[in-house]
C-alpha cells in the first residue's frame, strides 16, 4: 500500500517547498519517500507539479492515481482531476477558484488569507502542508521541528509566523476531513533508524566530496546545476574549489588542469555543454588526464526540453571525440547505487588514467528519496600515482607497459624529472613526435588499457524470477533498461509476476566497456524480451546488437520528455504477450 500526493501550480507558488518539507517529515515519521517534479522552464507562471508517493519502503517510480490533490490553481484541478482517486480530496483555496457543484472532494483552505494572517502571503504553502498534515493523520511536532531548523539563523519572528500559519491550515482542513486517508505501516517499524531524504545531484555532490575531488568546474546548465550549487556551498568547509566558468570549453580544460597537476577533478553539463566540451574530452585521451565528466541528460538536440528528461545522449557519450581513445561510461540508476557508482568512476579515471562519462539525466537529478545513510568504508582513494621505490628514471610520462598504463607522476613530484604532456601524439618522453611506427606504438598503448578496464565493469542487476538462477529466465518475461529507469522497471516486474507472470529484469549501471556476460546467457532463453529506454531510436539495444549480434523480440521506447511509469510498461508488455 501507497499514499500519492500531486502538488500543482504556477511557477512562483511554492510547490517545491510544499512537496520537499512534506518529503522530509514523512522520512523522519519512518516512511520511505519518493519525490518527482514536473517543471517548465522558466521562472513564474506555466504549470508544475510535483509526485509525492510514500509506502513501507522508498517507492521507486511516480504513481498514476493520487489520493490528494493540492491545486494551488484552478488549471492543476483542470488538469489532473482525472487522477484523483475516488476516495481522494482536492485541497483548494476557495478566494481563487470553485469547484464545480458536483464535486464532492474538495476540502477549501484560505490558503493566501491565513497565510496573511499569519504574517506574509509567501507562507501560504506552509498553510498547505498544515492542511496536507491533517488530512493524512499527523500531529505537526515533526513540521514545527523542521521549520524551526529551515529558518534557524533568521529572526525567531519568521519560524514563529510559519508555524501559525501551519496550525492554520491545520485546522482549518480538519473541519472538512481529519485522518481521512489511510496510511500504510512505517517503514522502520520502531527501529530509530534515520533515513536521509536526498535528491540526485546532491548525492553526486555528497559522493564527489567524500570520494576525494578537490576540483569542480562547471558552466551551470540544467540539469546538471544543482551538482555545483551543492559543492559551492560547502566549499569552504570541505576543502574544494569550486569554479563557475565562462563557458563549457574553460570549463573542462580548467578540470583537465587541476588533474594534471593532481587534484581529482571534475566537472559536469548536459547535451549542449558536453557538445562544446568534447575536444577537451578528446585531449584528456591524448594526453591520459584522469577526469570525470557528470553528463546529465535531457531531450535534444539544440535547447530542446531544458527542463524534462530523455536517455538520448548515450550515443554521444560513447562515440563523442575526435579519434579513438579508451573511455569507459557508467549510469546514474537510483540513489542508492549512485553514491558509490561516481566513486567508482573517479577510481576508474585515475587507474586507467582515462576520462570517465558518468550518466545522469533529469529525472535521476531531480528526484528525491529516503535513503539508508551511506557506508563511506566502501569508497575507494586510491591515486595509482608513482612512488620513488618503484619509479623506473629517466621518467617517461608515457613509458611503454603490457597494460597501457604507464606511471603518473605529478609535476614537480620527484626533483629532477620532467612531466611532458601535449595534445600532439608524442613519444614514451612526452614529446612530439612525427614517425608512423610511433604513432602506431602510441596508440596501441592507449588501446591497450581495454581489456584491464572491461573486466572492471559491473555485470548488470538481476531482478525477479531469474535472480537465484544460472540458467536465466525460463521462458518468461526478460526486461533490459539502464540508468534511471530501474525503479520503474523493478516495480513493473513485481506488478507482473503479482499477476502470474515469470519476469525479471537486467538492469545496466556500467554501460562501456559493456559487460555482456549475463545478457548473452538470458536473451536468447526469454520467450519475450524487451528493452526499454527513454529514447526515439533504441540507443542502448543497438549498442547491444553492434556489441554481441542479439536483438530484442520488442523494443519499449519513451520520448516526450517524461520518465516511465510502471504502468505505462506494463501496459506494453501485455500488449505483445
């Protein structure tokens, strides 16, 4: 069992600081939380709304029903009234609009009268939540904590007068309906444990500090912009520079910089930036200049949809560059996961001395959920770097080894060597060089870091009916997906075999080098397989077709700039079994 709250209304009108309290009351009650947005892009006016689902344990996709409306305006009712429940209400400011006669639903809160009341008009969606309080049960302790801890630093004035205007709407709603929505069971059932209520790009900038980056630099570009706002605020206090640059170009170049004279570095952009970033991307393969690039996906190409999602880029990151040079890509998934994923690509970058795409897209950036604290035992520091026991002198940057990877030394590092590096193809010393049999020796070094960094990719999530199997699916139901689809599809595969299905999912973190092994042995089993991406032209399932000659029987793809919903899979599922 589930509770869906939609939030609507005009840019400017407070939903996200509506739906992102709720959010983080309902983690502290014990409930696991999912938290999407629905924006348009630009600053006031136009409709948004936010999904706020919250169950035993943290949902991994939006819902299609909601059991309350908030409609900060008459056009969120208009627009989303289908989806109100029949059970469900509608909360509303009745000095703004009416509902029409035959609707029973409605639970009217003078939301911009008792938020002046209380002391400005801006609190109104404090006036919201108070109602949204009553509606589901709870007492208001949590909220009054949490507005105490938002405004903490400002005159005690401003939190007094957001908790009146709490207890207004409180009590205002309970004349129409108190604890009129049945709640599902905690999920932490009395175990004091303390979830985190954390959204994407905070999670990335989270991992980024505690996996060691020292440098961030970045032109902002959504969706990727909450990444440096994080990192900028707490950069004085965690020991890194944070550069906001003139454009893309300086951008990567400043982070390919600070690498080279050895600080782990990163910077991060979506579709348009990462187009203007790729003859740097191309210059960390030349030069072997560890560097992670956050790539967070929206719909293209040109400006396209700045404020929607899209899983279109995927071609872009494994084939943007000039030349060939070893890469590897890896995919934001849940939160959970993608804490330790960017470590991972940071520790991949500095082994392999190669740059590390890592791919986000609107959806994973902005979503937020209650999530277990993370083990920070489990990253990885290590800088590969040389050290005076081992290194072999005169110093060659690009020294000649069976792997590829030669031994980095900083600049400056060990007195009396020299650190060349140049965008010209040079020799083991560094310098430029002209002559094909070197070219060829150059080249096939770089090359050669291939088959070291394929057997470092992650096989891909087992899910379902084939998760304690060698043998695979049985005959059933196989979905494929990668990055941001996974809490969708996991749950699409719990609806299908709830409804006697066989089903299960491969799911995909680490993209390139692609880790083949468990998809070569379970395609060829399903009696229907399908691959499911956010896309127009099946991005990941012709990488798979290039990579290994398997083909999916059905092919589920979604472009409107929208994420997928359980629903919505398996709807197309039934339609071809």
């Amino acid at each position: 069992m589930d509770v869906n709250i939609l939030i609507g209304g005009a840019a400017g009108q407070g939903m996200d600081t509506i739906a992102h309290l709720l959010g983080k009351a309902l983690t502290r009650e014990g409930y696991g939380v999912f938290l999407s947005k629905d924006y348009m892009s630009r600053v006031r006016g136009g409709h948004n709304f936010a999904w706020l689902r919250f169950a035993g344990r943290t949902p991994g996709a939006a819902g299609e029903k909601a059991h309350i409306i908030v409609a900060l305006n008459e056009e969120t009712y208009r627009l989303h009234r289908e989806k109100l429940l029949d059970s469900g209400r509608v909360i509303f400011d009745p000095e703004l609009f009416a509902l029409p006669q035959q609707e029973q639903r409605g639970v009217p809160v003078r939301l911009r009268a008792l938020a002046r009341e209380a002391g400005g008009p801006l609190m109104a969606n404090t006036v919201a939540v108070g109602a949204l309080l009553v509606l589901l049960g709870f007492k208001t302790a949590v909220l009054e904590k949490l507005l105490a801890e938002t405004f903490a630093g400002k005159d005690d004035r401003v939190t007094a007068q957001n908790i009146a205007a709490l207890h207004s709407g409180y009590n205002e709603a309970a004349a129409f309906c108190h604890d009129c929505i049945a709640l599902p069971p905690w999920r932490s059932a009395g175990n004091g444990e303390r979830y985190l209520f954390l959204d994407g790009n905070q999670v990335l900038g989270i991992s980024a500090l505690a996996g060691g980056c020292r440098f961030f630099s970045a032109y902002p570009m959504t969706p990727s912009t909450g990444i440096m706002t994080y990192l900028a605020k707490n950069q004085h206090r965690c020991g890194i520079v944070v550069e906001q640059a003139e454009d893309e170009i300086a951008a990567i170049n400043m982070a390919l910089g600070a690498s080279f004279a050895g600080a782990r570095a990163m910077t991060a952009t979506s579709g348009g930036g990462y187009a203007l970033m790729v003859e740097g991307l191309s210059l960390a393969g030349m030069t072997e200049t560890p560097l992670v690039i956050v790539l967070a996906m929206r719909p293209g190409p040109a400006t396209g949809l700045p404020t929607r999602t899209e899983q279109g880029d995927l071609d872009f990151a494994l084939y943007g560059g000039h030349g060939e040079f070893p890469r590897a890509v890896l995919s934001a998934t849940n939160l959970e996961d993608a804490f330790y994923r960017l470590n991972k690509a940071f520790d991949l970058a500095d082994r392999f001395q190669i740059p590390v795409i890592f791919l986000s897209d609107q959806h994973f950036a902005d979503t937020a959920r209650a999530v277990p604290p993370y083990d920070f035992s489990r990253l990885r520091s290590e800088r590969y770097l040389a050290d005076d026991a081992t290194l072999l002198r005169p110093y060659l940057r690009y020294r000649l080894t069976p792997g590829g990877v030669s031994p980095r030394a900083l600049p400056g590092q060990f007195p009396g060597e020299v650190v060349l590096a140049d965008s010209d193809e040079h020799d083991e010393a560094g310098h430029i060089i002209e002559e094909a049999a070197a070219r060829r020796q150059m080249l096939e070094k770089r090359l050669a870091k291939l088959p070291a960094l394929a057997a470092a990719m992650d096989e891909p999530l087992i899910y379902g009916d084939g998760e304690n199997e060698v043998s695979g699916t049985g005959g059933g139901i196989l979905l494929v997906g990668w990055g941001s689809t996974l809490g969708a599809l996991q749950e699409a595969v719990d609806l299908l075999r709830a409804s006697g299905n066989r089903a299960t999912l491969l799911h995909f973190s680490d993209i390139w080098p692609l880790p083949a092994g468990r998809i070569t042995a379970m395609l060829p089993q399903a009696r229907h397989s399908f691959c499911v991406e956010n896309n127009a032209t099946g991005q990941f399932a012709a990488l798979l077709r290039r990579s290994t000659g398997m083909e999916f029987h059905h092919q589920i793809r979604k472009y409107d700039g929208r994420p997928f919903t359980p629903g919505e899979i398996i709807r197309e599922v039934l339609d071809h079994v």
